[in-house]
C-alpha cells in the first residue's frame, strides 16, 4: 500500500487567474477534465483490477477533482483521443472522451510512463482563485500546515474548561503573523508539538477548499464545514456553492476541511490521539478529542479568522460541539446535521469534571477504568448493549436507515459479526485496518456499499463517490482510529455532547433526516437543555426524504435550511 506523501512546499502552477497584470503571458481559461472514474467493480477480476492500479493518493486527489469540477462548471470533454495537458491540478493527465474511456471490464487506459512515475508531491495545490462561474465566487485548494497536536495539552476531562485564554491568544498570533495561510514554517512559539521536516518545514498540513468572494477575502469571520467519519470535504459537493453564496451574503469567507489524519490532509501517528485500554474514559476520550479540536485552533490561527459559524456532519458536528465548548471565543454559530454523539445510551455513566472531584467517590468513579471485555460473558454483555444501541437506544421500532437493516438481519452470522465487532472495537481496531488488509477485495467491498448507500445520486455520481471514498479509506491509518476512544460500540458517545452543550451562548441548530439512524430524541434533548440555560436561539429540523446524509439525499431542502441559518448567524460588532 501506498503512505502519505510528503506535501509539496512551492507553488504549483497556475491554471486560471480572474485578474493579470498586462504584461503577463496569457494563461488557458479551459482545462481538460481527468479521466473518468472506473466503472464500480461488481466481481473478482474487476475489483482486482482496480486494487492493482490504484495509487491511493493520486486516485484521491482525482477524485476530489471531478468532483470540484461540478462546482466550477467547466466545459465537457473534448476530443477522443489521449493528449499531454494540464489538469486542475497542474498534472500531466490525459483527456478522454468518456464513452471512449469507459471500458466495459471497466478498466482505464494505460498511463504514460511520465504519468506512471509521478511522484505524489506533484499533485498541488490552487493557490491563485479560479473563478466559479455565475457566482462572484473564487475557489482555491490548498494544504495549510500546523504544528502536530501534542497529546500531553490534553485536559484531564474534555469538558473541563481551558485554565485561560492567554496561551491561545498568543498562539493565534504567532501563526497568523507567521507566514501565509498555506506555508507558514516559521512559527516560533505554539502549545503544540512542531513536527518538522529536514529543512525545518512544518509536515502536517489540513487539505482546505475555501470558496469566498474577492470583497470577503480579508474578513476576519468565516463559515466552517466539517465531514464526519469516513468522508471528506468532497462529500459537500452538492452543498459547496450553495453554502458559499449565503456565506459571502453575510461578508464572511467559506472553507471546507479535511480534518487532520481524514481525507486528503496529513496522516500522523495514531498514537497521538490513541490510548491505552487501562486508561480512564475521561481521558481517554479527551486525548482523542484534542487530537482534532487542536489542529482545528491551529489551522483557524493560520488562515486569519476570528470567529467561525461551524457547520458540523455526524463525527464532525460532535467535534464541533467539543470545539464550541472548548474554545466558545471564537465560535458564533453552530450548525449540527445529523450529529453523532448528543444522546445519552443505555450504558450511560456521568463522568465528573475534575473540578468535582471532592469527595472519594466521584474520584474513583472519575478514575474506573473500563477494560475490553475479556471472558464469553462480559463479551455476551457488551454485544447484547451493542445491540441496544444500534436499534436506536433499545426503541427497537424505531430504527431508521442503516440501524434498521442491521436490525432485519437475526442470524447467528449477524450476532457473530456483532461479537466480533465489539472485540475489535474496544481494543482500538479501526474498520478501515480490514478494509487495506483486503487486498483485492477491497473496490468490491466499497463498491457495494458505495452502490447502496448513494443509490439515489447518479451513476455518474455514484463511480466518483466510490473512487473518492476507496482513495481515501485506504490511505495510511491516522484520525479514523479516535472512533472506539470517542463513541461506544452503537455509536453512543461516552461523554455526550447533550451533558456540555448548555454552556453555548451562540445559536445553536440542529438537522436530522426522517430516515436518519441518528436519534434526533438527542437533537431535541439539547435544545431543551439550552432553553433552560438562557439560550433561546436554539432549534431542531428534519429534512423529509433524506437519510443520515441528508445534504446529498436532499441537497434543496437542506441548502435552504442552511442559507436561513447561515444568514441569522449575528456578525461581529
């Protein structure tokens, strides 16, 4: 399998610039697509034929640009025939017709040797704004680099309030004074840990799409969009200009993240975020949040930006929470959709703060260790509450979307699966450890799943979505491995958001699908919550006709619902 690449420092080339100076040499306003995806693999051979040829990153990054294509609105392939040229990204690719493309084995046509031998730090950035048509938007892609969280700043408890805003305030400064959005590596004083290359470069880096108007570029406040488990910010691309429009309309600048260890952005150690199993459930959970929470600060200091409207799906809106609570100086709203983590679950256990912790008891239970289960009977046990978890809480009636398949299935195989599961996922396994241990199976696996869940976009659609989420799932194991430390088996988390989200002061929104197997009991159990702490500007939606992806299954309703959020948000005095 293929490892991260190292990111590339310099400028790539620029492709489109809305405005040059006279004296400069024209530059092509039209680039040819890149190949189209491969078809999905429906059998052995096809599925080994993809694993063969697939280079994790580079797929990723081609991916991630037909996507962005829908965005840009670029004109349609032209000719038939396989040419040297420039993609988005500076590469040399060749251009297709795509019916001539698509294969029926659904292989691609061979690459050059130039295009075979491309080293992974070629695939750049958009550092000058290509303009998107019809919006008065411009779009880049960049990596901005951050020091790697150090996991020894984590707090004893992840509600536990910051001991003082100084430390933070200073690091904001230093990196945004630092250097440039994107390669800043002169940053001389952080909390965090600098890992740097041989020549002194900071290596991690967050993959960035901001999507901003040339009035707004300046704006010290902006809308965030995070993905959750198992995706990326290409995942948006229904979302992208929507979102963007009614951002720029408030005067704030609009990114979408990978977050750091997911998608296109770098992949530290796991052992940054990872704990051992003797380790408390505050900490351990805590380790794992700061991991995401600290990179996201350092990457809000690099880019300029003040205050955030944080827009957060499923793991992404539970660390969006955890942020809001951590650092709720620089948030000024919070849109949760789909969120994982609100509820409490039927194994539910209050953990107290470390500022609790008088009396003996409140510390031993601060200090109770939960141990993976180890004999058949506390296997049986955890797998039985697994269980109740996944049919939404032990209301078995009322699972919805991919809680209710599982529920359907009442074999011994599906309670051998559910075992086996619960094993893996308490000593840390990650999901994504079988799926490059798969080898050749691997495309087969995902396409199924890619087939199933996304049925209702195109076929189009639906091949790029597959390529995009098999880059990137097989790329080297980093953030996805917080899932087990974060939330219990069936998804409950182990300190729910809905026993901290009281503190916000901001406006507070909350989107579920009708189909959604997130329970959005939890969505209202916060908003009820924030009610009785002083915060009235709290609300709950359901989106009809969409699932736990409710921005893809209903994009219409849920940029609408995102255009009157975003735009209700209060901007700074």
């Amino acid at each position: 399998m293929t490892t991260t690449p190292q990111p590339a420092h310099a400028d790539t080339a620029v492709l489109v610039s809305p405005t040059r100076p006279g004296s400069a040499p024209p530059l092509r306003t039209e680039t040819p697509p890149p190949p189209p995806s491969r078809a999905i693999p429906t059998d052995f051979r096809s599925s080994l034929s993809a694993w063969w040829s697939t280079s994790s990153y580079k797929e990723a990054r081609l991916a991630e640009e037909r996507l962005l294509r829908r965005m840009a609105s670029f004109e349609p392939t032209p000719p038939s025939t396989l040419t040297e040229s420039k993609g988005w990204f500076g590469l040399s690719r060749g251009t297709h017709n795509s019916a001539a493309a698509s294969r029926a084995d659904g292989a691609m046509p061979a690459m050059t040797a130039e295009q075979a031998n491309m080293d992974d730090s070629e695939i750049g950035q958009i550092k000058e704004p290509i303009s998107i048509k019809g919006t008065g938007l411009q779009a880049t892609l960049r990596n901005v680099f951050i020091p790697t969280p150090n996991p020894a700043d984590a707090p004893q408890h992840p509600a536990d309030p910051r001991e003082s805003s100084s430390s933070a305030a200073s690091s904001s400064t230093d990196l945004s004074s630092a250097a440039s959005a994107s390669t800043s590596t002169h940053v001389k004083k952080h909390h965090c840990k600098h890992h740097k290359d041989k020549d002194g470069k900071l290596v991690d880096y967050i993959n960035t799409l901001e999507v901003t108007s040339p009035e707004n570029k300046q704006s010290k406040e902006a809308v965030v969009v995070l993905h959750g488990y198992a995706a990326a910010l290409g995942f948006f691309f229904r979302n992208w200009e929507s979102i963007s429009v009614s951002s720029a309309a408030t005067g704030r600048r609009t990114f979408f993240l990978d977050w750091l260890g997911m998608g296109l952005s770098s992949r530290p150690s796991p052992s940054l975020l990872a704990s051992s199993a003797n380790t408390p459930v505050p900490s351990r959970v805590a380790r794992a949040e700061h991991f995401f929470l600290s990179s996201l600060e350092s990457w809000r200091a690099s880019v300029g930006v003040e205050k955030m409207v944080l827009v957060g799906h499923s793991l992404g809106g539970y660390l969006a929470s955890a942020y809001a609570v951590r650092y709720p100086e620089r948030v000024s709203g919070l849109v949760l959709v789909s969120p994982a983590g609100v509820p409490h679950g039927p194994e539910y256990v209050r953990y107290p703060l470390t500022a609790e912790l008088g009396s003996r008891a409140s510390q031993e239970r601060r200090n109770e260790i939960t141990s993976p289960p180890e004999s058949p009977s506390e296997l049986e046990d955890a797998t039985n509450a697994a269980d109740a978890e996944i049919n939404s809480g032990g209301r078995a009636h009322e699972a919805k979307g991919e809680a209710k398949n599982w529920q359907k299935d009442s074999s011994m195989l599906r309670k051998g699966m559910m075992k086996f599961f619960v094993w893996g996922w308490e000593r840390g396994l990650s999901p994504f450890m079988f799926l490059r241990g798969a080898g050749p199976l691997g495309p087969l696996w995902v396409g199924k799943y890619s087939a199933r869940r996304f049925a209702s976009q195109t076929e189009e659609d639906v091949r790029d979505l597959h390529a995009y989420i098999y880059g990137t799932s097989i790329m080297k194991g980093s953030g996805e491995y917080c899932i087990s430390h974060i939330l219990a088996p069936g998804a409950y988390a182990r300190i729910p958001i809905v026993d901290r989200i009281s503190r916000l002061k901001v406006p507070v929104t909350f989107m579920y699908g009708d189909n959604d197997w997130m329970d959005v009991e939890g969505g209202r159990a916060s908003v009820e919550a924030l009610k009785e702490a002083g915060n009235s500007n709290a609300t709950c939606h359901v989106v009809p006709k969409a699932g736990h992806h409710l921005y893809l299954d209903n994009p219409e309703f849920t940029n609408k619902l995102l255009d009157h959020t975003i735009k209700a948000v209060p901007k700074l005095a």
